[in-house]
C-alpha cells in the first residue's frame, strides 16, 4: 500500500469532508455550536489544511443539491470523507451508488464515527457494521498494533482522549485489511477503532473517535490520524477505473 | 473455523441447493437435458447426498413462489448454496435481503460459477465481483494452495477439469479470509478459484468450477468440493443471530 | 478451518501438555504449590480432561529426558501446549526443531502466556514477540472479536479474571490468520490476546491468560478458551507431512 | 502501507542488492557471463539505478568479508535485496541474525527467486518455503491480482516472461499480508509469485521470475516490479527500533 500522494505533486490534492450537518443545523446537542462553530466538517477540513498544506480541502452537507455530492465533485476528488448520524436514511440512494463506484474505481473514502451505520459503508462492507456502545463521556486509549503503517506515523501511543462514547465489540465488520488502532474504554470495553478496506481499487478507513458531543476533532493527535488516512488513500492516478468485464481471444496468451 | 457439522449428530443437516433454473428451462444450450437430466441442481443434489449422507438436500428454484426462498425454508436451512446466470436481475429484492440476514446470522453460503454477479455476493461482498472470461471448452487446472484447509481435505491437486469456461483475473472481490483454490487455464489465465469470507456469523465459499454447457457438477472431484464447502459453511447452531445495537451500562466491567 | 477432530473418532485424541515446571520446582512464588499442587500443567490437563472425554492427555516437563518430548511422544500427539517462562533457554534446540518439523507436518500448537517468548513459538512466527507487561494482578477483560470462530463457542462475553498480569500492545508478532481475543486491562491497555495461525500444515494458537502468580487455569471459561483451541488445531489426519520439494514432469499438465 | 520514499527527499534511498555470486564465479552455467556480464546483481542494480535515480545502490556478495553485509552496511541501508541459490548453508549465521534485526527494526527485504530457500527468508517466516519446481524454460504470464497495490503500478497485466524455471504450488509460505502476482507456466503450474510480508517494522516483498539461466533480470517490466518493490518496502526512517519489552508504571493510564 501506499502513500500515493507523492507521485501527484503536479497538482494538489483534492479532499471533500463531508458532513451530514443535521446535529449542527439543530443545534443538537445545544452548545455543538460553540464546540464547532464551523461545523465538525470545518473543524476536520481545518486539520487537513494544517497538515496537508498541498491539499485543496472543500466541504459538503446532506442539505446542498445532491448533498454537494455531483459527478464534477466526485470526478475531481482523491479523497472524500463521511460523517453521519442522524440522517443516515435521508442520504439518496443514487448519490451513495455513485459514491461506492468512486471508491470501486480507486477515490479513498474515510469513514468516521457514527458513520459507521451510514448507507455507504454498509454498502461497501455487506455487513450490518453494528456496534456497541454507550455515550458516558468517558476515556478512550487509542492503541497502536500496527507501528509500520504509514496511518500511525507520528501518532503517540497511545493517544489519550478525555471524554468520548464509548463504541465496543463485537463490531460487525468482515476482516480488515490491517487494525491499526484498538483503543479501550474507561468502562473496561475494547474496539477495533482504526480499521483498513480495500475494495475495488479504492481504499477505506475506518477511523471511530469524534463526535458532535466531544471536542475530539479538535484534537491534534486526531487531526494527525485523520491526515495519514487521506494521505493512505489518495489513489495513484485519478483515471478512475471500475473494474469490468473483459473477454480476451485465446490465443492471446495460449501456447508456450 | 470448524466444520461445525460435528456438533449437529441430533438432527440432519438442512442444505438448500437453489438454481435460477432458466437454462434448464429454456434448453439453452440445447443439450443441457442430456448433460443435466435433473438440472444443474439435481446434479448438485445428488452430490451432496452421495457424499454427506446425514444430510437432508432440497432444491428450489426461480420460478418457484418466492423463488422457494420463503422465511420457513431458511430459517431451518444450514446452508444454502446459489446458481444463477441468465436471471439475476430477476431475483426479487425481498429475498435477497432476507437470504442476507439469515447469512449475517450464521447461514452458510456456497455461490458457484457465474453466481458470482449475483445480488447475493455482490450485496455481501460490496465490489462488482467482475472478472474476465472466455468460452472455448478449455481445460482447467484447480490447485490447492492452502492443504491444511478442510474444503481441501481429500481433493486431488490439481483437479483437471477437461472442459470449462475460463474465468480469468482480476477478479474484483475483497482479499478473502482464505484463499483455498487457484486455477489456471489452457489460455494461461490464473483465477482465485476457490475462495472464503466470513461476514456477520456466516460463512461463504465461492468456487467457480461449473457451467450449463459443460459437465463438471458430475465429477467427483468437484462435488468432494463443494460437499467440503457445505460441511465448512455449516453454523455451530441453529439460534441465528445477527449482530445487533447494544447499550451496556458502564458498571458492568469498570473499576477493576 | 476445522475442528477437525470429527473424523478420529476411531481413536481418541493425544493431547501433551507441556510445562517447564520451573516455577513449581523452585517453589517460586512460594504460594504456587497451593495454587497448582499439581503444576500448571496439571490444572491444564484436567481442564481438558473434564471438557474433552475422547482426549488422551499427558504432560510433559523440562526436567524429563528430551524433556518428554522424544519422538515417539510428538509422533502421536495431535495437539501440543506450551508454558515456558523462567527457562526458554535452556530448551534443548533438537526439541525445538523437532517440534517444529511436527507443528509444519499437521500437530497443532497451542502457545500459552509467557509461552509468547519461547524458542519454539518465535522460531515459527520469526518475530521478537515481544509486548509490554506489568504485574500488578489486575483485573483483565477478554473480549470476543470473531464470535464466528470455534475457539469462541461458549465462551462469556467478556471473560472476566479478576488477578492477571498485564500483557499489552505494541505485541510484536505477524498478522495472524484470525483475531479471536482482545483484552483489556484495568490500567487501560489493550492486548490481542487470542490469536491463530497456520504454518506448514499446522495450526497455532496462541492465548495469553494463566500466570504462575494466579489462579487463572482453573477457571472454568478459560479452561474452555484452551479446550475448543485443542479441537480446533487437531489435524485432519495423523500422516505428518512435511512440505517438500517435487519436480513434476513437464508433460503432466501441458497441453489442453 | 507505503512507498515511505516520500519523506525521504532530503537524501538518497540506501538500497544494497546482494548476490551470492557462486554461478557467477563458477561460470555454471558456462554462458552466465554472457548473459550478466556484471552478475545478476549487475543486471539488478542497473535496473534500479535507471527507475530510481533518486537512489544509491551498491551491491554485495558471499566472497566478500561479511558477505559484504557488516553493521556499517546495513546501518544504512533502507532496502536489501538477497539473490542466493548454491550456497545457501555458506551465509554465516551471525550475518542472518544480525541481517534479521535489521528488517524487524524497519529496513526492507527483497528475496528474488531462489532466495526462497535462504536462511533469512526461512527464518523470517518460519516454514520451510518449499515449492514445487522444473527447469524447461517455459513462459510464464505473470497476473497481477491486487491492481491497487504500488508494487503493481505501472505493471503490464501479464507480464510474459519467454523462457523461465517453473516454479509451484504448494509454496509453504505463511499466508501473505498482500497477494499481488499470481504465475501460470506452460505446463499449466500456478505459484503466487509476488507476496508481501510485515514482520516486526520491516517489510518483506518476495518475487519469483528471474534465474541464472534466463536473462530475465534484463527484461524492463521485471526491473519495475523490483523497483516498485524497493519503493514499497523502504521505511519512514532510519531510526531503526526492534520492538522490545517495556513495562509501564499503572498509573500512566488507569482510571478515567
């Protein structure tokens, strides 16, 4: 796997957060909005754009016309990243679809938090992606257990966050690719929080710290993995290519 | 992993062999009711009963209410293995779900041959499951590359296959949990031709070897296979459970 | 995977439980004796005893010649569980080897504890093996990650040990086969505690609770961690087969 | 996982290609100089030298004092590659054990062909990566099955090689982190002939074609899967640290 940002120094990378928006337009939780005053979207955008200076970093809601999610948008994206909750069910069935054949043709796609239950995820996954969990704003300890990947450079172990809900196994994922974080829960819990896909040609991390009640994506070491992860993602090329049905002549290749 | 079939010695196994049926139906090619005078599930069946005599084998097909799929058939159904081709866009969304959650809850799966575009595995796994193919009758060779694996367990290496339609690389499916099975072609195509994947409780097996135009659901080889995929794929017991949200209270573990 | 005990039924299973028997002799902690009169093995032993009727189980420690593990004893054990801790060093490299060819032709291995920095388990993983530790008999959570997995069957979730050492992340092994465990500790780590892996024709399990210091191989739930790992590392057959080089005739397989 | 080569600009790759020599030296077979007038490690290192001019390779072999290999060396090397096929048993032990610490502390392992058998690929993995092998200069198709994978970047899918030493299935290797090439020979043979490996912090690529008979280390597309590989397999940093046992006070992390 690879960083592949580095063959793509011509030109920036581009990075779309996406954020359903829902907790903040109705300031759920009350004070979200002097937590976020930008959004959590402008809170991760702004951490992307502290530590990935070559990036060109936009923004998108559930609310914009097909969620500012259109064909222009996704053609022109390396990575895109998903935060939602509330409105899992409001997201449109087409727009998910294009999104998952961006993933299948190699855009990266890091999926956050609650996002877990979103239609794109579970789509990509086939699994239900269930969970426990139980928000008591207690400590999580994210560990790493894979040092080598580039996803963990940099990041201290482990990283401590204050208050945060509690997700716990058993997590409903297939098998990742590479767990690179567990993280423990002051309530004795374990999670796989920091998980690695790869489908089609496109590449997914899943990455559970942050939530609209928590100042987490605030927080650096945070900004620091979410930054890896686009950084991982980033495709090689942006000639994106669903793989497809071929039907080679025999003598192509038969013979010695 | 477990050949879970062991735990089961009270009761039958309950094995589901489905089939869309329409080749079958629509003599295409003309002289499938020579090669497979019961269909290819008959075939299938009969395998299955030659060589895992505990079990009790039905068949069900398209045309059949609910494509013989209906909630009481699968909640007693251990495994259920798929054949489809011609008619996949023909399957009702309903039942698709519905197979789904019964193999996020522990149901084995085994899809042959060109059940891989089925909504059924590429619902389960998420990618295209595209592939490249040619259909000239060449001979196949399946190895064994992993031997410790039970669905390996008594299979010549290779199986040659006389006859068959290659089904080539890249095969656009997640990295398996076990990859058994590698054909190679007389063109000189490779394919992971024998693959696993653990989703939810439930186990699937993907084996490609079998085709309307040619006999290999007759040989032995291929049948000790698949019967090895169906004793594989068995659940440890019948209480299916898919994975559900939970809430614990934090007392439970904390403190120490 | 298998469990594959269901096809011996002709004869029972051989199980060895092999222990240094350091501490125990040393008396080291004095307490031991009143912990394990019999040994750590013993309480091993009769665990497996209790849970698996059909198994013949014996041990086998340090002190006896070849350390009770002469070929005749390896030849017909199925499975083989290891406890080392004090005196790794002083295992004979010939046994070691020896255990190794048997682990790579089919014998199970079950790796236990402080088993992790054994000649035996690091001369088949390659890797240090290393992990943080701290021995402050604190409470351990063992929570399921793959409840699919026969190693799971039965299993409470989480076990809870009330004393443990803790054993902890960065743990310096390779990507196993299958995450079956992970623990958390009352100080807040994490440790991947139940782990498989297949070498050669074998297959290894490694898991980390029991201590000279703590009751812990008395306990019911642990016992049955160690007897369904014992089942499932049982290998299909008794006929050891070492890979080996072969050069096959051109002519087998050419052609089409 | 990543080409960590980004990070690095500041100074050259390091990359050591080590050749045990003996075919050269012995002329066996008697037209080897014609062939790699420079030794195979010639033919490698040129090859490196035009794709990765970024970089400083320097090669090594058997005859020299430390096989070439001594601490200065290795100290600095971000990458080695290891040829060796007659004289295996000749490396020095000390030379494999401190070679092995250094890929656990993050420097990058390429084992080409023949190296299969060396002691440092053997003991990294710790089976006896035994094949099935002829030598007919047969063509093989080399298949690339992971097209997201940088190894394979820039890779024509296959590669045909026109005349090479088959190598088969079974390859007693513990399953790979990543499966990227899968062979097919005219003898219709399969081998996984391109695998990756994480062990400790250091990454491990192993590739089959290339053989002191075929001038195979000329072909260009052979080169860039060599040269992808060292780029995959280079490490973020020099600061080589092989894991080691840490044992941290409680408080560090405990209550909440």
């Amino acid at each position: 796997m690879s960083d592949r940002a580095q063959d793509r120094v011509q030109r920036p990378l581009h990075v779309v957060v996406w954020n359903e928006g829902v907790h903040e337009a109705n300031q759920d939780p009350p004070d979200i909005g002097e937590r976020y005053p930008d959004g959590m979207h402008g809170a991760i955008a702004a951490g992307l754009r502290r530590l990935l200076p070559e990036a060109e970093v936009s923004t998108a809601t559930l609310a914009e016309p097909e969620h500012g999610l259109g064909s222009s948008v996704l053609e022109r994206a390396d990575v895109l990243l998903w935060w939602g909750h509330a409105a899992h069910d409001r997201v449109d069935d087409a727009v998910v679809e294009r999104v998952r054949q961006h993933v299948l043709g190699g855009m990266g796609l890091i999926v956050l938090h609650s996002g877990h239950y979103s239609k794109i995820f579970t789509r990509l996954l086939g699994t239900t992606c269930s969970l426990a969990w139980r928000n008591e704003g207690e400590r999580e300890l994210v560990w790493t257990v894979k040092p080598s990947h580039p996803i963990a450079r940099g990041v201290p172990n482990p990283i401590v966050i204050p208050q945060q809900e509690m997700y716990g196994e058993f997590f409903d994922i297939p098998d990742p690719d590479d767990l690179v974080f567990i993280s423990s829960f002051a309530g004795g819990e374990v999670f796989r929080s920091g998980v690695t896909f790869t489908r089609g040609r496109g590449r997914i991390f899943y990455f559970s710290p942050g939530d609209q009640e928590y100042p987490v994506y605030h927080q650096p070491e945070v900004q620091q993995v979410i930054a890896n992860g686009v950084r991982w993602a980033t495709p090689d090329d942006l000639a994106r290519r669903v793989p497809d049905v071929s039907n080679p002549p025999r003598e192509w290749f038969a013979g010695s």
